[in-house]
C-alpha cells in the first residue's frame, strides 16, 4: 500500500499543473504561456534538426543531450549529431531556416513548442535554436522517480542585441580553460558578445609574431598563443558568440611601452625606459601620437590581431589617458599648435582617427570607452560607457549623448561587477532609463550593454564568483522585457541558475570551500562559511585604496576572496527584521533573536577555529563586535535588562568599522534598522 501511494503521488506531481511562478527560467522569455499537460522524458528520447543551419546547431544539440543526460541519468541513447534530418521520428524537432551569422542584429528569435508527445523549436536561424535549446533544458520538472516537460508555448527574441560580458585577462591572465567555461556560462545566459581585455599597463596577453619582444618582455610568460586565440574564436563562435579584442591605447601603455619605448611620450636625460606595472591604478604611460613609428607598430600589430578576430569590431580602449606626458614634452605641445589642436581631447581624436583608416582596411569598426567620444570624432565609431546613463550625471551621460549624437553606444555603466556591488543594483540599471526621452531612432543605437570584469582582485580561483550569478541577472536585464524586474521573483529564480552553472563548469560554488579550507589551516570551515555569509568583501575599489595593497602578485586567497556580493544570509536577516518590525509577535522576535544566539556561538567558534589558523585572526575583532552587540540585543529584546542607547549605538558602529579582512558585515543596515 505503501508503494502504491508514493507511485500515485508521483503521477500527481507530474501531472500537476505548473505555474509560472514554479519556472526557474533566466533570462524571463518575452511570452510563456503554460498548459496542463507534461512531455514525459524516457531514454528514447531524441533530437532531429531540419532546415539549412549552420553546423555549430550539431554541437550545441549534441551538448544538450549531455548536459540532459548529466541531469537525468537516463544514459539517452542518442550520442553525436553529424547531419540534417537523421532521426526524423525524434520526439524533439529543431527547424532552423537559415545559417546564422555571429554578429550583431542578427535574427535570434525562436518559438518553443512542448506538447504531450513532441517538442518543437522552430527558429529563423541556428542561433534562436540555440536559445531555444536552452530554454528548453531550463524547463525540465522531476518527481520522486521521473522527469519531465510542461506543456508549453513560448515566443521569445531579446529586447537588446548586444549582451556581453568583458573579460580583463590584462591584470591577471586568465588560462583558455577559463575563458571556455566562461563562454559556456555567457551562452547558457543567452548572451552573445564576448570582450576580451588583452593588453593593459599590468601585461601583454597575445603572441605577436612580428614583435616578439611584447611577450617577452611584458607578458611575465603568460600570454595567449594565436593557435589558442583562434581555438577560443572557434569555440565561442559554436555557442553563438562574438568575440572582440581590445588593445588599449593611447594611454594604460606600460606593458606595450616597455617593449617599445622609443614610441612614448615621456622626455628626459639618457634612455627612456618604461616598465610593467605591479600596481592597479591610472599610471602615466602613454603613446606618442606625433611619431610615425607608433603608427607603424601599431598597424603592424593591427595586421596580426585582426585576422584572428573575424567580428566586425575591435576595441582600441581610449580611457584614462591622464596627459600628463604630453603635457610635459615640448614636441608633443609643438605639434599640437601647428595642427590647431586645441587640448589633449584634439590630439587624442588626431590618434583614433589614425586608427580607423588601420581597422578599415580589415573591415573592422573602432570601439572605445566614452572618452574617444570628442565633436571630431568619426560617427562610425562605438561609444562604450562606463561613467552614466542620464544626461544630468555629472560623472557621465555618455550613453544618452552618444545615440543623440548619432554614435552606437553600448551601456557598462552599472555592470561593474568588479565592483562587489549586490545584485539589484545591476538587475535594476537599464540602458534606456524610462526617465529618459529618446526618438525611435536614438533608441535603436543603444545597442546594449556588458557586463565589466576587471581582474585587479581576481586570479582564476576567484574569478567565477565575482562574475557568477550576477551576471545572470544583467543577461536578463538585457535580453528580457523591460518590465521584468521583480526582485523577489528574480532572486528565488537566480539560486537555481547559480547550481547549474556548476554543470558548465563554473566554479564559484566550490572554489569557496578551496579557500577557506587555506584560511582554516585544512581544519573544519563549518564556521568560516557561517561567517563569509555575514560579510561581503569591500566595495568600490576601497579594498584596493589607490591600487597600493594588493599588487599584480599579492594573495587573492584571503577571506574576502571567499566572500561574494550578497550575503546570503544577511538576506534572510533582512526579511526576520523587516517582519519583526511589522509585527512584533513572539514568533518574529524568536526569528531575530536566532540570529544573534547563532553569531554568538560562532564568534567562540572562530576564536577556537584560531588557536590554529593564522588566517583567521584578521576577522576576530569584527566577529566579536557582531558577537558583543548580539548579545546586549537578546538582552533588550528579552526585556531582562535596559542598556543606554549610546552603548548601542556604539556598539553597532563598531560593526561598520573597515575590517582588516577587507570585508564590511552586510546585516549593518538590518541592524541599524533594528536599533
């Protein structure tokens, strides 16, 4: 009888009707409509493509399959798909129309169909069938002893065509296998523009053949060969992916400067030299736009890159030139005279436009950071912004400026993930603000926007939880309805998304339990991740104050490393303290009073944890501020003892002081709030 009850739950289960609400989908598709039937999944289960695609659909097919095998472990029988029309009586059809292009504008629409017996994606192009795919595998339900589709139909196509995400592999080089698993995760996100940062002040990343000397000398050894450019290309390129290089010039020049010094700006007695930096920040080293022969290296070095890079775009940086060795070198200042060059902006548009004619004869369209924007500049160009969206910033507007002034521009600002910034503050930036009012036209060149990983503070152990889950969210953000944006529905949905990155091999989840086993001296990190959980490494560049702690080759295996954006379980205290101060019963005060007898047990915790773990120390004084406030909390809330509000008051503040550990506690606000 007992059987017999669990097999007839498990039918209901599956045949239950599901709601919206259940759906773990990411990015949300423009129209979902849900039936109430189910595709039952059986190891017969098989996958048949018809139609004129690109052959990167077999492999994004044949992943599928693994990737459903993996979750499943039906051991499906189907193994590679080679061909067009192999298995006609396949439960699942994939008609793709045409060949797709990876480019931007490109049709990637696709149109979902699960019915009890057979599931159909039907889409213009291999890329939609893709996505389709995707969607698809984000869809599959289980009960107790089965798995299973919804019956379904969706219409889904992405509000922006351009969804990137810029890998900084200039700082610290990031290994191909990085930028594979990575490209794995920007695909199962349905993003398609891969920016790869390849030259910096910090290091040279990518073999030029005929100047040697750039990865010899500024590269310490770790650079990309063309043989492994191009099999990264390739490999993006299957998973729908446009791939764009950037070599920034004229300034953040060092490494490039270091080889070729002949071609900056810097004036002096004796030889001029330049050497790699070992520090983040703005340094001075910059290109000397009057010399021909950085032209001529320049373009030498264009001639190299761009064939290796089919996309019709190449980023030539442009930020941050501070002008400081222009300013100080006397045939610099000449030049700009005799050319009516009125400042540095002038110059530096003389520079770019010098470029374009290198980047024509390739067939590529220069794109650079917001500064390259300048009256003169060639309206072919591409504004990338990183400092604002609205016109009243004073930090930026570049984005609204650029599609008024009749640039394409694509939106960074507010995806900064290097920042360490929680997720809503980048799920809720838009690029097109509905504060702002924009023509059809001007609106058609935001092309989107991209999410920025800049890796002074990232090696490839850390690398994936600073991107991951985040990132997700910004994929939504780009590709999703503009009125999809209910946070509490985009959190619940983001914990699944973030366990089956894992599957692609994204390591932001167990690389945690690598680091604090380092800071617990390989003893049990039970207490440690309590902790991390509390705490969020600190934001806006003050972990790095002026790019002077941390250098190129300084730890990043500390406890802020270990420490993501959002604590989680400073968000459920945020939810325990919001529903105690609505009401005050018995049973929200024993939520908020858990809290603090937990910390108070993990402070004695890590103190013990420390007899051993030199690593720990640094975080004892803010565990034990959290611990002491805890504590004169329990007594107020338990009415066995009055305490002075300044003591509070204090005590609290102390929870807010900066950490030695770089970390800052993400219950201060709910505390706060408390008090």
């Amino acid at each position: 009888m007992k059987y017999f009850l669990i097999l007839l739950l498990g039918s209901f289960v599956s045949n239950a009707q599901i709601t919206n609400e259940q759906l773990n989908l990411m990015p949300w598709p423009q129209s979902i409509n849900l039936t109430s039937g189910t595709f039952a999944l059986t190891k017969n289960f098989k996958v048949n493509i018809t139609g004129n695609p690109n052959p990167r659909i077999f492999i994004g097919a044949t992943n599928f399959l693994r990737r459903l095998d993996g979750r499943t472990g039906l051991f499906l029988e189907q193994s590679f798909l080679t061909k067009v029309n192999e298995k006609p009586e396949a439960e699942l059809q994939i008609n793709c129309v045409r060949y797709g292009k990876i480019e931007i504008n490109e049709d990637e629409s696709y149109q979902l169909t699960i019915l009890s017996n057979k599931i159909i994606i039907n889409a213009t192009s291999d890329l939609g069938a893709l996505h389709g795919l995707e969607t698809l595998l984000q869809l599959l339900q289980n009960n107790s002893t089965s798995y299973y589709f919804p019956t379904v139909e969706i219409l889904d196509s992405p509000r922006f065509t351009w969804r990137g995400l810029m890998i900084d592999a200039a700082r610290h080089f990031q290994p191909v296998d990085v930028i594979k698993r990575n490209l794995d995760a920007m695909a199962s996100m349905k993003m398609n523009v891969f920016h790869w940062h390849l030259a910096d002040d910090q290091g040279w990343r990518i073999e030029i053949k005929n100047h040697p000397k750039l990865t010899e000398l500024a590269s310490d050894g770790n650079f990309y060969t063309q043989e492994e450019i191009k099999n990264i290309v390739q490999y993006a390129d299957e998973r729908g992916i446009l791939v764009i290089p950037e070599i920034d010039v004229p300034g953040h020049a060092s490494a490039l400067l270091t080889a070729y010094p002949e071609i900056g700006s810097k004036v002096g007695e004796g030889k001029i030299t330049y050497e790699v930096q070992r520090n983040s920040g703005i340094f001075n080293a910059t290109l000397d736009p009057t010399n021909a022969k950085t032209y001529e290296i320049l373009n030498s070095i264009f001639d190299e890159v761009c064939p290796l890079f089919p996309s019709n775009y190449f980023h030539i940086g442009g930020d941050e030139n501070n002008g400081k060795e222009w300013n100080a070198n006397p045939a610099i200042q000449k030049f700009k005279n005799e050319n009516n060059l009125v400042n540095n902006h002038d110059l530096q548009t003389y520079f770019n436009m010098k470029l374009i004619s290198m980047l024509k004869k390739h067939n590529k369209k220069l794109m650079g950071w917001e500064e390259i924007m300048t009256e003169n500049m060639s309206k072919d160009a591409i504004i990338h912004a990183w400092r604002g969206t609205n016109e009243g910033q004073t930090a930026g507007g570049a984005l609204i400026k650029a599609a008024k002034s009749g640039y394409n521009t694509v939106l960074s600002n507010g995806y900064y993930i290097d920042l360490m910034l929680g997720v809503e503050s980048h799920y809720l930036n838009d690029p097109i603000p509905k504060t702002i009012i924009l023509t059809p036209q001007e609106k058609t060149r935001v092309l989107g926007g991209e999410a920025a990983m800049w890796s002074e503070l990232v090696t490839p152990l850390n690398i994936d939880s600073r991107i991951w889950p985040r990132t997700a969210a910004i994929a939504e953000r780009l590709w999703s309805n503009e009125e999809v944006k209910d946070m509490n529905s985009m959190r619940k949905r983001l914990k699944t998304i973030s366990f089956r990155l894992e599957e692609l091999g994204i390591s932001h989840i167990r690389n945690k339990e690598v680091i604090l086993r380092n800071i617990s001296n390989n003893q049990d990190t039970r207490v440690l991740n309590n902790f991390s959980n509390l705490c969020e490494p600190l934001k806006n560049y003050k972990r790095n104050g002026g790019g002077k702690k941390y250098r190129m080759h300084s730890p990043l295996t500390l406890f802020a490393d270990a420490c993501n954006a959002d604590a989680l379980e400073a968000l459920d205290f945020n939810v325990a303290v919001s529903a105690y101060l609505a009401n005050k019963s018995k049973e929200n005060k024993v939520l908020v009073t858990d809290f603090f007898k937990k910390w108070i047990v993990m402070n004695v915790d890590l103190i013990t944890l420390s007899a051993n773990a030199p690593l720990v120390q640094p975080l004892l004084p803010l565990s034990k501020s959290l611990s002491d406030l805890s504590q004169q909390l329990l007594l107020v809330m338990d009415k066995k003892q009055k305490i002075n509000p300044t003591v509070l008051v204090d005590l609290l503040e102390k929870c807010n002081t900066r950490s030695a550990a770089d970390v800052e506690l993400a219950v201060y606000e709910s505390l706060k709030k408390l008090l």
